[in-house]
C-alpha cells in the first residue's frame, strides 16, 4: 500500500486548515510528513497575514501536565516548550471573514436600539 506525499506549501496547507476548519499542529507535521519547524514557518506565514489563529493548549487532553511532562523520560524535541513556539498540541484555526466577532450579540444590540427590553 502506498500513501500520497502532500508537499508543505502555504497553499496546501491553507486548503487542509480551510477543509478541517480547525486542526492542531501534529495533524499539520502527520499530514504533510514534514518537519515541525517547516509546519510553523508555514503556519507563520498565514498568521502575519492575519488568516490563521493559534490557540495554544497547557495540558492537552493526552497528558496529565502538558508537553514537558507526557513522559517520564526526556521531552520529545519535536514537542516545544517554548511559549513564543507551538507545542504538538496546540490547535490552529482559519479565520474567516464572514465570522462574527465572538463578543457581539446583534440581538440585544437590535433590541436596545429600538428600544425593546
């Protein structure tokens, strides 16, 4: 059995985050069988073009301390520790414009306007 190879471009990437609509950082090295740096170099391009938002995660869902703690023995080096790099477990979402902003409540503005309690 032979598995397709996806090429780490800020294309493809950008149509595997747009399909998935979220997706954390190991499914982004897994996918596209690339370095983690190269996934984060990708992952920056579209974050400085304000596309793509990291939602970083302590503790993930699988360890019992966050990353530096999910083994007993050494810390993966795929794994960062680093606040200003992601962690396997930090997830990643496409911004979409159509989005409301997540504090407004056009209801209760509306009402407030035309002055309905």
């Amino acid at each position: 059995m032979t598995s397709t190879r996806h090429a780490l471009t800020p294309s493809s990437l950008k149509a595997y985050l747009l399909q998935r609509g979220i997706a954390p950082f190991s499914d982004f090295v897994n996918r596209f069988d690339a370095p983690p740096g190269a996934v984060s170099a990708v992952l920056s391009f579209w974050q400085t073009r304000g596309k793509v938002r990291r939602i970083a995660l302590e503790n993930a869902a699988s360890c019992d301390s966050g990353c530096s703690g999910c083994s007993t023995g050494p810390t993966d080096a795929s794994c960062a520790t680093n606040d200003d790099q992601p962690s396997m477990h930090d997830l990643y979402e496409w911004i979409t414009l159509e989005a409301p902003p997540l504090d407004l409540d056009a209801l209760s503005i509306y009402q407030h306007t035309q002055g309905i309690q």
